[in-house]
C-alpha cells in the first residue's frame, strides 16, 4: 500500500496510481503536480508514499505547461494539413505567442483550417506521450523530418533524450505537457500578418484568455531585434555555441555592444533635434532591465552633443509606509503610483523647467526620514532624466504638458531561439540578471530574489505593461552573449537552492536551460556594458 496526501486528507491505494486519476477525483482544473516537492506532469504514476499538491492556473508552471502544450498542438495542426511549411515561434505579444513560417506565406483562410483542426484535434482527446530515446534515435528522426534545427541543439544533450507522440505526431518543446489534447479546450489563433498570434488563459488573468491589445511600436523593436539576430548568425543557441567554439566570442560581444551604442546615438539624435521643446526625458522598464546603466549612458550621450540633463530619482517621492495603498492581500501598495508624494514631485519638476531654484527631497536611511539637498537650478535647454516603475504614467507628470516629455520604454527583447519551434522566455533573461545581481550586491539569496519574483511580475503588468505604446523609444537592452556570461554566475547561485526548497522547481528549470549554453569569459564585458549592472566591476559604480 502507498499512502497519498493531498492537502489533509491522506489516501491509501494498492500499487501505483497515476497523478490524473487523482486529479479527477478533486473538483478544479488542474494542469501538473507537485510531488514530494517536484514538479511532475499528471501522466506521471506515483509508486511511493507521497504528499502532491495538484496545480490549477494560480500557479505559474501550469500556465507555462498549457502554453509549451499549446505550441505543440498547433505545430501538430500544421504538420497534419500543411506539413512542408516550417513553423516558427518568437516575439511575445500582448501576452500571446507569435508565430510564422519560415519557408512560406500564411493566409487568413489557412490559419481558419489550422483552427478546425486544432479543435479537432482537441476533441478527439488523443493522449500525449512522453517517450525516451537515444540521442542517435531522435537525430535520424528529426532528421527524417527535416528538422535540421533540432538536430543540431541536440549536440548539446546527453545521451537519453524526450519527445512527445501524439496520434503519430512527434516532437519536443523543452518542457511538461498536458496528458492529452483534450486538456487544451481553450485558445484562440488570430491570423497577424505575417503571422499569427497564439492565445491562451494566463496567471495574470487568472486562468482566463486576456483581452487582445495590439503593440505594434513593441512588434516593429521586436521584428528588428530577430532580424538582427539572423544577420549576425546569432538567433539559435547552437549558432552561438559554434561562435565560441570557433573563437568569434570577442567578434559577438563587440557586435552587441555596438548595437547598444547605436540605439544610444540615435536616441541622442532624436532627443537633440527637439531639445528646445523637450524637458523631461522619462525612462521606465520592468525589473533588471539595466534602467541605472541606460541612464548614466544616456546622460553621457546627450553631454556630449553639449546637454547637461539634471537626474532626479524618483524613488526619493515614496510617502511614508503608513500612508501608502493598501493591496488586496492587506499591506501596503508600494509600487502604487499612490505611493509616491505625486504633489510634490508635480511641484519639482515644474518649478524646474520653469527656471525656478528648487531643494529637491532625498530619505536619509540612518534617520528614516526625508530631508533635502542644496538648492539647484537648471539652465533652459537642460533636460530633467527621470527613471522608476511609473515614468511612463501621465499621473507622475499630469502638469508637465505631453510636447515637453520624451518617454523611453527599456527591456532586454531577445530573439533567440532553442529551436524553430521553442523560443527564449524573455522573462527568464530579466530573472537571470536580478538572481545574480542581487546575490552579488544586495546579499539576497536566489530563493528570496524568487520569491519576490511574482509580486514583481505583478507590479509590471499593472504599472508598466500597459503604457509600453506611449513610449516615444524603446531601447532593446538585451545582449545577445549574456547568457552565456551570466551561465556561471547564475548556475553557482541556482545550485544553493537545496532540492527540499519550495523554489527548487524554478531553479531546476533554469540550470536545465543554461546547460545549453557555451561560456564566455568575463573579463571580455567591456567596464561600461549595461551588463557590468549585474556581474559587477561596472566603470558606473564607482
């Protein structure tokens, strides 16, 4: 007999019982599993004493098993009715997966048959199984189907390898799926040409197919960052694995860095063209974007066109706790745009750009309270740098009229992919970043920095998400080469997490992820990279 606990109640059963079973017997919608603290699909058969915790859509790893499922549904459909196109998925937009085919055009009427079949194949509820095979196997099936793409990530696998079968229908999306197709009832496939636009129930929405929002100011950066990436033969892991490996790691980072100076020169060309109207250039972004090491780059830029910006933080304005929102959990909102003195940040500013001598406020940390600098002036045509998670919001900045601001919106938007069919979560890239720094420079452990991880996420959807398209830029932080910088950071910290730790799912998940990638060498980082923000030794901390 083992014995089952779920929550408090504990079952006693035979021999060994399948995960789903159990899941049926419990009213809610329920995706994967915990068991024993690790995180299992509900094909898998429990043979042991254990205590699972079945996984609805408040979880973030259900919602990222219906998403991997739901790609592979559709590259099934596709496979079923137009099987020579080949499917490729990249850009992430309004909170949907994008996808085209690489070797054709798509049209709404084949998109509607792609539908059909999708729902068909949802109906039939055909169950999907995970089956292991020799690396030598899997290539001379992939290749057979001519996935050269597969073939070639594949080098950078062990031995034994998954793929997942369907109704004949093999393939591997780097992650759990659902036990059976009939789990994927609900989705919708908008035909966004050249593509088409994946959407699912998200966490965010809490477990609901969110309302559609167009970006195309964020599709345009994005399409540029995958195109850039193809011209430089950099938009797969194995394509940047070959570049070490053949000693181009000096060629690539020096070529990433050159993209970042670009954007910094063209932006001070923008900025300069209008700096007799612009007074407030406003820079927003979600966590460990490099936000700190894009302004000070900025502010250098514009110097050197003869524009001294004054920089204010906004982090400076914070109320007092007691007087911050309330959330719906009861605590105090500090990342509500209410949380900020509004009035008198209003005040500053404008007294600012109106040639007045202001004492701007600061939080002395020793005494808890504010205080104020030395009183500052600014000459006419010297801009205000302002930067925080509501730069964006016209709330911060209602009295400063909309032809006076300049907003720039940063975020790292990689284009890579581990194959055609498996894109880079551009989340992962921001999480690796914070991980690192903040065990490096914040003494906080990796369980903490992920455990802190969802209220961020939260803050960002609500604070900065939905004013993305009001931004006059976006500036693409990403670097292409930093994963395979930031590889040793991340792994040495990701592996403190001990296997009993509730976040050692998450870690897992990435060290896997960060196998693939070849290492480079730190000491190639040039001292003023936006990526010295994170490993440390950057020329702006000093």
């Amino acid at each position: 007999m083992i014995n089952i606990t779920i929550g408090n109640q504990t079952m006693q059963y035979p021999g060994k019982v399948r995960l789903e079973t159990l899941a049926n017997r419990i009213p809610g919608r329920f995706f994967a599993a915990k068991v024993n603290n690790r995180l299992r699909e509900l094909a898998y058969e429990v043979d042991t004493d254990a205590t699972v915790e079945l996984l609805d859509f408040s979880y973030p790893d259900s919602s990222r098993i219906y998403a991997t499922s739901m790609r592979y549904l559709v590259c099934m459909a596709f496979n079923r009715i137009f099987s020579k196109l080949q499917i490729k998925f990249s850009n992430s937009i309004s909170m949907g997966i994008y996808g085209r085919a690489v070797n054709g055009a798509l049209t709404p009427d084949m998109i509607h048959q792609i539908v059909q079949e999708m729902q068909f194949i949802v109906k039939q509820d055909y169950p999907i199984i995970r089956i292991k095979e020799t690396l030598a196997n899997a290539k001379k099936y992939y290749r057979s189907q001519g996935y050269l793409d597969k073939v070639e990530i594949l080098k950078y696998r062990k031995e034994i390898v998954n793929i997942y079968e369907c109704d004949g229908y093999k393939n591997y999306m780097y992650g759990y799926m659902v036990p059976s197709t009939g789990y994927l009832q609900e989705f919708e496939i908008l035909f966004y040409n050249p593509g088409f636009l994946i959407r699912y129930p998200r966490i965010e929405e809490k477990g609901s197919i969110p309302e559609f929002s167009d970006s195309p100011g964020f599709l345009r950066v994005l399409n540029r960052a995958e195109q850039w990436a193809i011209n430089c033969d950099a938009d797969m892991i194995h394509k940047l694995n070959k570049k070490i490996e053949n000693h181009q790691e000096v060629d690539l980072v020096n070529m990433c860095e050159t993209k970042h100076n670009n954007q910094l020169c063209e932006l001070g060309e923008i900025i300069s063209r209008d700096i007799d109207n612009l007074r407030l250039i406003a820079i927003a972004g979600p966590s460990s974007s490099g936000k700190t090491t894009f302004s000070r780059r900025l502010q250098i830029e514009l110097l050197t066109r003869g524009i001294k910006p004054l920089m204010v933080s906004i982090d400076n304005y914070y109320l007092p706790v007691d007087k911050a929102p309330i959330d719906e959990f009861g605590e105090p909102d500090l990342e509500h745009v209410e949380a900020l003195d509004l009035e008198l940040f209003n005040e500053n500013i404008t007294s600012l750009i109106n040639g007045e001598t202001v004492s701007l406020p600061y939080f002395d940390f020793i005494n808890r309270e504010r205080r104020f600098m030395a009183p500052i002036k600014i000459a006419r045509n010297n801009p205000i740098i302002i930067e925080g998670i509501h730069a964006l919001n016209d709330l911060l900045t209602e009295f400063i009229p909309a032809n006076q601001k300049f907003k720039i919106y940063i975020s790292p938007l990689a284009q890579i992919n581990i194959d055609y069919n498996n894109p880079i979560n551009l989340t992962d890239i921001r999480l690796l970043r914070r991980i690192v720094r903040d065990l490096q420079f914040r003494n906080t452990s990796p369980e903490k920095t992920l455990a802190m991880w969802p209220s961020v996420r939260r803050g960002e959807y609500r604070w900065i998400y939905p004013f993305i398209e009001s931004a006059n830029y976006i500036y693409n932080s990403e670097l292409t080469y930093e994963f395979c910088v930031l590889k040793r950071y991340a792994m040495t910290a990701l592996k403190q997490i001990s296997n009993d730790s509730e976040y050692f799912i998450q870690a897992n998940r990435l060290i896997k992820f960060l196998k693939y990638f070849k290492e480079i060498n730190q000491y190639l980082v040039p001292c003023n990279s936006l990526l010295r923000e994170f490993i440390g030794k950057s020329v702006f901390a000093h």
